[in-house]
C-alpha cells in the first residue's frame, strides 16, 4: 500500500509504524502536481527518502497559503491520529517544476515516478497535453484498462499499466487495486517491518500488463 498525500509526505511516518501491525508493506510518497497540473506519483522504500523529497517539493511549491476555513485543515498526525502540525500553504497547488523534469528529480532520491490517473479528464497528462508522453515513467497509472479518453483507445507506448484506489476517503482504499506478480519475500526480503525493496518493486511493477 502506497501513501500519496498531494505534494507531501509528512502523513508517512505515522505510516510507517502502522503497516507491520496490518502485515502491510508501506510504499512512501505523494501526488506530485507538476507546473503544467498534471499528477505524478513519486514513489519511494524510503521514509527518509521520501521526507527528504517533500521537503524539497514544498520548498518549490507555489507560496498560496491554505485558508481552512473554505479548503480545509492541512494537518499531519502520529499514528495514534493525533495532530502534530499544520501546512501553511495550499498543498494542491503546482510545484514550480515541469514534467519533463520530475523524473529526474525524484531519482535523485532514490524513487519511480508514476504518471497518475492517464485517462482522467482533469490533472492527468492526457488532460493537460493532449498526448501521452515518453519519460522515465516507471508504469502508467489509470482509472480503467485498457485506458480511453473521450472515448478513445490511448496509446500507452508501451509502458506498463497500473489502477489505484486514489483514495481520499477511508472507504475508497482498494477499490481499484492491481495485483505484482512477486511475493512478499521478495518485495520484502529483510522480513515483515523492513524497507521494502526499490529495484524488486519495479521490476515487479515492469511485469505488468501493457495493453
């Protein structure tokens, strides 16, 4: 299970303790908004990994501060759901970073970048560019397979192919969940409450299917 709040990991460690209690293994992140408003998932094994990430993504997020009174709080808690701070800028806004970029950027921290919800007709690619784009996309993330757009088949070009809950509610984690062809062993090989391993999940995650 991946956590991927918008533009911010700082719900992570609290997820990080959770997950061995439920036999989960964590995958560490966000929903990155790029300067063109298209959502990428930057995936990382890493807690540190990904903290460092989001520390950077916010220090190049655009400064609109949050107001909760008509967004909603920004909070992030510890695992027993208590608030231990509070982001001041609105974290759905765009990083001051490109798409063509943020491959680059997030390999730098060890992690895989997702290119999210392909087929959906707001924050995707698709929607912004009106093409699917080659990149160092570690997998195509998408509502449906095959995925469509106005009723249209699209050109995958040859990646593999993912769904996700894109949960923001409780109720909506896996409702859309894909199966990796690779074993909890594998994925996990230093034993339940280890890192889970970078280069085993994307090869994993390359054995998808690529209709």
């Amino acid at each position: 299970m991946a956590l991927t709040d918008h533009n911010s990991s700082l719900n992570c460690p609290a997820f990080a303790k959770l997950c061995p209690q439920f036999g989960i293994i964590p995958i560490f992140g966000m929903e990155a908004t790029t300067s063109e408003e298209i959502h990428v998932l930057c995936l990382f094994t890493s807690l540190e990994a990904s903290l460092a990430f989001s520390e950077f993504a916010y220090s190049i997020l655009t400064p609109f501060l949050n107001n909760p009174e008509r967004t909603g709080d920004q909070v992030y808690v510890d695992e027993e759901d208590n608030i231990e701070g509070e982001v001041e800028y609105y974290l759905v806004n765009p990083l001051d970073m490109s798409i063509d970029s943020i491959g680059e950027k997030v390999s730098e921290y060890s992690g895989i970048v997702i290119p999210a919800h392909v087929d959906r007709s707001a924050f995707s690619m698709v929607s912004q560019l009106g093409v699917l784009v080659e990149g160092p996309w570690t997998a195509l993330e998408c509502v449906r397979i095959p995925p469509a757009f106005n009723g249209q088949l699209l050109d995958t070009l040859g990646y593999p192919l993912t769904t996700s809950s894109d949960a923001h509610y409780p109720e909506h984690i896996a409702r859309r969940p894909f199966q990796l062809d690779i074993t909890a062993e594998e994925l996990q090989p230093d034993g339940p409450g280890s890192m889970a391993d970078m280069e085993a999940f994307r090869l994993a995650l390359g054995r998808r299917t690529k209709q």
